[in-house]
C-alpha cells in the first residue's frame, strides 16, 4: 500500500495522527507553518485530565480522557509527571458537590477516593488550610512540546516525513477531489505543490480557515484561557477545585513552578491574543483561595491560547458550555473529497483523536487496518532531532 | 557544532558582548596568563646578561631602576596578583565550591590586586628612590 | 499603551544578516515572546522564531536579547524602556537557520547520547506519605534544553568538541541518580580533554540558566568525583 | 590537565611567593647585583628552590598556552604535534635555565 496522507499541523493531534497513520503503513507527509507545538499544544496547561473535571458535567469526554490518561502512561512516561491530583472544597457550596463528584467519578471509571483533609494538608502543606474536603484522583502533568516530539519522533522512525516551518497557502484539487496541498517553505520562500490521496487537518484553533481554503466549514470556535506561572512548586499534585468547571480552578505543578489556569472567552484571530489584565487579576485572587502567597514565588509567566471547541447545532457558543471532546469531520458530506477534519478534544484525548481520524481515513480509502497505538512504546522526543 | 569559522571560533572567547563577571574573570586570566608567558621568556632571555660577567649584568640593574621599568614592574605585579588569586577563586570554582558566590569573589579577587598591587608599587619606588 | 522598538536579526543564510527596528504597542505587563509573535502576526509573516510552550518549560524561545541569553517568554517587558530598542539576536554556537531560528539538534543528540529520562524522582515527596498507588513522586528534570548555558559559554565559542554544560550536568544529574544506565561510558565521556576538564569556569552557564540547573556547579561536582575516582585507583586499587 | 593546571598554580602560589621575595623585597634596592646573584645562586637550597620554580613554571605557562590553542579548534592530529612541540620547547627552557644557573652558580663555588 503506498496511499499518502498528508497531515495539516504539528501539534498534539497532528502528531499523533502522524504516527498512527506511520504505523499502519501509511507514507505520511506533515506540514506545520511554526515549531512544533507553537500552537495551542504548546500553550498548554500541561494537566493531564484524570477525567474528574468533567465527570459531572461532561461524562462523555471524562470516560475518554481516563482511558487516554492510563495508555499514556504506557506509552510515553518519559514526557509525563505521574503526581495525582486533589479536588479540594473551599467552601460550603463546594463541599454539596462531594458525593455527587465522586458518584460520577465512578460512573465514568475514574479512581477516586475522598482523603482526610489532614492527610490531604499533610501532602500539600501549602494548600489553605481551611479546606473541607480533598478527593485523590489519578490526575498528571505533561511537558506538551516533549509530547508531541515523541509522537513525532515515532512517527519519523516509521517513515513521516515533518517538515516544520512549511506553511499551507492553498489546496490542489481534482475535481471535487483535494489531490494535495500548495505549501510555502518559510526559509527559503519558495512555493510547491505536495500531493497527496488524503489530507488530514489537524490545525486546532486554525482548523476552520484551513477548511475554508478547501471551501468547507468546520464549526470551531476558538476559545481562548490565560494562565500564569509562577517561579515555586507550591504543590506536588494537581490542586482543582471540587466543582463545575470554572475561572481559575486548577493550579498545575511542573518542575520547580506552578500554573494558575484558566479562563474563558471567545476569539476571532488565534495568531495573535491580547491577554485583558482583568483575567490576570481573577486568576491570582482565585489562586490566593488555594495557596495562600501564591504569587510569592515571584510571576514567571503569563501566556494565553485559544482551545479548538467544536460548536454544536443548537448550543450556545459559550466556552465552558460546549463539550471537550473531539469531532471527526469527513467533508464527502460537504462535497469535498479526500479531505478530513480532526478537531476539539483535549490534549490527552490526542490519540484516541488519531485513532478516530485514521479510522475515517482507513474507511474513506476501503482499507481496514487497525490500530496499535494503545500498545506501541514511544520513543524518546530526543530521537526527533 | 559547526558554525562560526576558524579565526572566529579562536577569537571567540574575547567577545564580551552580553557577558558579566564570571566571562570578565576569564577573559583577563586568559589576558595575564598570554602576558605572563610572554614575560617568562623576556625575563628568561634577559637572565642570559648573567652569563656574561658582572659588567653586563650590573649595567642591566642599573637601567632596570629607571622609572619607566619600575613602572612597568608595576604592571607585572599587577597581571601576576590577578592571575594568582583568580588562579585560587577558579581552583575553588572548578570544583564546584562557592559557585553562587562567583560574582562576588571575583570582585575580590579585583579588589584585592588593585589595593596589594597599589601597595607594591609604592614600596618599588621607596625602595629604590 | 506603550510602543516598544524591538531589533530583530534578520536574515537567511547565505546573504548577511541585519537588524531591523519593528515598533509593536503591547502593556507592560506583556512579555518579549509576545511582541515577537505580534510582530509575526501583523507586520511580518516570514519572521522565523522558535516557541512553544510560552512558561519556560519547553526550553525553545532562547533568544540573545542585547546580547544575553534569555527565554523571550519569561523576559517582561517591564524591564526594557519604550525609548530604547530591544536587540534580539538568535543563539551562538548552533547552525543559524534565518532570523532568530537556530538548528538545536546538535546539542539534542548529545542530550540524547547521555540518555538520562527527563523523570526523576521528586525531591519534595521524599519523606511524605504517598498516596495509594503510587510508589515514588516523579518530577521533570529541571533541565529544558534550551541550550542558553552552551550560546553563553565562551569555550562553546572555540571547541564545537565540547561536551558543554548541558551535557556536562546531564551526566552529573546521571552520576548522582543512576537508574539503569551505563554510569561508567557516560562518566569515561565526561573525564576528556573536551569533556569536564575542558571548562574554564567563565561561569556564564550558571549565570543564564533559566531552570534551576546550575551547570557550572554540576562540572564541578563532576570533576570533584573524577578526582577521587582518580585517587582510588591510583592509591586503593587493590580493591 | 585541569587537575595538573591547578596543582602547578598553586605550587606556584608558594614558589613564586619566596622568589620575590628573596630576589626582590629582602634586597637592598630591590634588584640583586651580579656579585648577590651568584652568592645566592651557590645555597644549594636556594638553588633546588630556584629550579624547582623554573620547571613548575614553564610547565604552567606551556599547559596554558595548550589551552589556549586547543581553542582553535585543532584535531587529535594537531594536537598531539602541539602537545610534542610544547614538551620540546619545555625542555629547551628548563635545560637553558638550569645550564645558566650552573654556570652562575659555578662563579661563586
């Protein structure tokens, strides 16, 4: 089989995708404008998702992203801090939510277990002291450039080609069909045409102008949050709020720092994000009814990124409304062939989001291959280079 | 790593540009070590005067306490005493002791050769005016 | 808001590189990675610079701003003024790829004939009960591998040779936790003419290192060892 | 070389020390006649301090021009020509500062 996919975007679902498709055989051709994961993978919180922040309101991307949490850790352990995660009470209203948290934890298959606040400031002896409850769930920090460099690396090993600083300006079509892409060479500024039977947009926040080039729409709403780091690791495990998913309810440790996240609102232009000091406040004052003198480790950071949520027929396009899981669009239906769509998700769902997207690609081609990315170690994102 | 060419790479240690202290300190050890070495084998050379009788020799010593040869033992003095007690603060450096503190031995280190080198030239020029 | 005039190095290789002034209106709450980037965004779309994660942990915006070595996303604004230009040059001592692009890869094969995981065990949970299901606490090694201590070092400018510092504390980080790697070729790297005793501690690695590592500390500590390793033998041998 | 670097410098921290000393700060004038050289060349002690100090630093001073010259980035090649060439010139240096000592010191005995 010599089918050639090409895949729009080298941040976490691109590279995942990569190597997916490098596994079952495909010639696979990456295109990314900037480094890898200079987009939203980059930019990111670093948290991967135990589930627990989405078991009650989200339950469908909770189940995905326990499941993805527990391949990952097989798959790729050198790019993840294995420290667990707390879900902590500060308050009364908080404190309603417990049973209902841990009830949906189990529902959703999330090892969750409610610890002794001493116990839970025994752990974290720079968490307010007046909190009521903690819950321990199997939450983790990831080092998301390292993330997708294994992937990457993987994929390169198996055949992929990456070429990074190699933008996309249009699509070649053949008929209806997309028979490749025009691409631009940053450094050099020359143009050429990279052909190919497939191509796989990956582009995250950026999905819905590269299909726009293939003169279809994809419904992605750029969402973007601030975070900001600070230069102590006050905590060891994650610290999230015990509630419905909120402004500035989870601080991420890595390393020797934290990060204070996030916050929600809608963009037109992911490439550039002026951040409004007002949510640089928020996060702080949220951050202070955690950790007390947070901000006395001196700030490191403050950096924002748009999400890439998939908005749905009917629901409003509030953030923190729409669902955290991951679409896959086959454009057939809109008329273009050979063209395919893969969106939303969170960074730790990246490859049950490759899984999805080269299923669709394996269909669309009449092939049936399957898929080993659950078993197959990552190699080091050193092999990348 | 290859990159800047050869006559860059050798001249390479002498930019200062974007550098503090510690890249300071080792560009003027590097600096009196060169000057020292220099001086070894002028003073080497010279001691051959010895080997020609007194007459040569004693005429040397003579001119050797003009003030512009004193003055110039002064600048050796001063380029020994640096490369001495940064030779000491990078002996310690080396192996690892007292690194957060580098910043501040070398300026030590500085002051400390300035103060003794100001000290033996005043001694040079009593002694022998 | 203020207008702050940043000069970029630009240029491709094969043609001689210039500094060009772009002026770009940000708060001064905001960072030099975002004023790169704004200037990407809106004045020039071929400006090439590396960057990822914006919060100093994936080690790719190391930058030469007025010619010391910084990560562009943990560099405020606030420390510049808006009436004096801001030099951005790319780092020494790696092939220069255009503008403040350099090819990091040589110093990530080193990194990787080192070998040591990125994971250690975490310092801070040392002696704290764990919870259940996890034996150890891991952490990510403080190192990013940014290769600012390697653009910095004034022996990096001379020997391409040079193990440098990143390497240099990567085998010490190696030495003084092993896992199951092969301590002594590592070590035998390290105990060379252009490896621990090739350093002329100009101190400039400790002096720009963004997280915590400290390779001039590492190199010594590393050669405190070879040393005694050194009088072992020659003394206690027998052994 | 490090190691042998450090070592000679602080062998010399104390030969130095005591050659200006002796030849330059207890001496009336500050600089020895040739009739106070060969007196003091001719102390057997002095003489083996003397030459101690002259091996101690040519081996200093060449090691550190080595260091130097490895900054140009010469190969194994060139080095291993440095290292002989530097070794030979050592030894010229030693051999011409022990053979003028001699000759002085045979002045007084």
């Amino acid at each position: 089989m010599s089918y050639h996919v090409i895949v729009i975007g080298a941040g976490s679902t691109g590279a995942a995708t990569a190597h997916d498709l490098a596994l079952r055989g495909f010639r696979v051709t990456v295109v990314e404008r900037g480094e890898v994961a200079s987009g939203t993978s980059g930019r990111n919180h670093c948290l991967l998702h135990s589930g627990g922040r989405y078991a009650m309101r989200d339950p469908e991307s909770a189940r995905e992203c326990i499941e993805e949490n527990m391949i990952l850790r097989r798959i790729m352990p050198e790019a993840l801090e294995l420290n667990d995660g707390l879900f902590v009470a500060l308050d009364e209203q908080d404190l309603s939510f417990k049973e209902r948290f841990l009830a949906a934890c189990e529902e959703c298959g999330i090892p969750a277990r409610e610890i002794p606040v001493k116990q839970a400031l025994a752990l974290e002896p720079h968490l307010n002291p007046n909190i009521l409850a903690a819950v321990q769930v199997p939450d983790g920090v990831f080092e998301p450039f390292r993330f997708c460099l294994s992937f990457l690396a993987t994929a390169k090993h198996n055949g992929a080609t990456i070429l990074t600083y190699t933008e996309v300006v249009d699509f070649v079509f053949q008929g209806r069909t997309v028979a490749g892409v025009r691409v631009r060479d940053r450094r050099t500024g020359e143009e050429r045409v990279i052909g190919g039977d497939i191509v796989v947009n990956a582009a995250g926040p950026w999905s819905g102008k590269i299909a726009a080039m293939a003169g279809v729409d994809v419904p992605v709403v750029p969402t973007a949050g601030v975070m900001i780091s600070v230069g102590r690791r006050w905590n060891r495990m994650v610290i999230n709020r015990l509630n419905m998913p909120g402004d500035g309810d989870i601080i991420v440790p890595q390393r020797r720092t934290a990060i204070i996240g996030t916050t929600s609102w809608r963009v037109e232009d992911p490439d550039f994000i002026p951040i409004p000091e007002d949510h640089v406040r928020l996060l702080l004052d949220r951050a202070e009814r955690f950790i007390p003198g947070y901000t006395r480790g001196g700030i490191r950071g403050v950096f924002a990124v748009a999400r890439p949520l998939v908005g749905r027929r009917g629901v409003a396009a509030d953030g923190r409304e729409l669902s955290r899981t991951f679409e896959c669009f086959d454009h057939a239906v809109d008329g273009v062939e050979g063209f395919v769509t893969i969106t939303g998700g969170k960074m730790t769902t990246a490859r049950a989001m490759a899984e999805k997207a080269v299923d669709v690609v394996c269909a669309k081609l009449g092939l049936e291959i399957p898929c080993r990315t659950r078993e197959v170690p990552l190699l080091s994102y050193r092999a990348f280079f | 790593m290859k990159e800047a060419p050869r006559w860059k790479r050798a001249t390479g240690w002498v930019d200062l540009r974007g550098r503090r202290e510690g890249g300071l300190a080792f560009l003027l050890m590097r600096l009196t070590g060169i000057g020292l070495v220099i001086y070894l084998f002028i003073h080497l050379y010279v001691l051959r005067l010895l080997a020609q009788g007194p007459e040569a020799w004693d005429a040397f010593i003579a001119m050797a306490k003009s003030p512009f040869f004193l003055a110039l033992d002064g600048l050796l003095i001063l380029g020994i005493l640096y490369h001495a007690l940064n030779g000491v603060r990078v002996t310690l450096l080396g192996l690892g002791i007292g690194v957060p503190h580098q910043a501040r031995l070398f300026w030590g280190v500085v002051s400390l050769t300035l103060l003794a080198t100001a000290i033996a030239v005043y001694a040079i020029f009593a002694i022998t005016g | 808001m203020p207008t702050w005039q940043l000069r970029l190095l630009r240029g491709r290789p094969g043609s001689s590189p210039r500094l060009e002034t772009y002026p770009v209106e940000l708060p001064a709450e905001a960072y030099l990675i975002d004023a790169v980037e704004k200037i990407w965004a809106e004045q020039d779309r071929s400006l090439l610079f590396r960057h990822a994660c914006h919060h100093a942990s994936c080690g790719a915006c190391g930058v030469r701003v007025n010619g010391r070595e910084r990560l562009m996303c943990i560099t405020p604004l606030r420390e510049f003024s808006p009436d004096r230009p801001i030099r951005v040059e790319p780092l020494r001592h790696f092939p220069w790829l255009g503008d403040l692009l350099v090819d990091v890869s040589p110093m990530m094969r080193r990194m990787a004939e080192v070998g040591f995981a990125i994971i250690r065990r975490d310092e801070l949970t040392a002696d704290r009960p764990l919870p259940e299901g996890i034996e150890q606490g891991t952490r990510f090694e403080d190192c990013i591998e940014c290769g600012l201590c390697l653009s910095a070092c004034p022996v990096m400018a001379a020997d391409e040779d040079y193990l440098g510092p990143a390497t240099l504390a990567a085998i010490e980080r190696m030495r003084s936790e092993p896992r199951d790697r092969d301590a002594a070729r590592l070590l035998a790297l390290a105990d060379d003419p252009h490896g621990a005793w090739r350093c002329h501690s100009a101190m400039e690695c400790t002096a720009v290192c963004p997280s915590n590592v400290d390779p001039a500390s590492a190199i010594g500590r590393l050669r405190r060892w070879l040393i005694a390793e050194k009088l072992r033998r020659w003394f206690g041998g027998g052994r | 070389m490090w190691i042998w670097q450090a070592f000679t410098g602080l062998l010399l921290l104390i030969l130095l020390t005591l050659h200006m000393v002796f030849n330059h700060f207890v001496v009336e004038g500050g600089l020895r006649t040739y009739r106070d050289v060969v007196a003091y060349l001719s102390h057997p002690v002095v003489f083996a301090w003397e030459i101690l100090f002259l091996v101690v630093v040519t081996a200093h001073a060449l090691m550190g021009v080595r260091a130097i010259v490895l900054d140009l980035g010469i190969g194994p090649g060139t080095d291993r020509w440095l290292k002989r060439g530097l070794t030979l010139l050592g030894i010229v240096i030693i051999g011409y500062g022990v053979w003028l000592s001699w000759w002085i010191r045979s002045k007084g005995i």
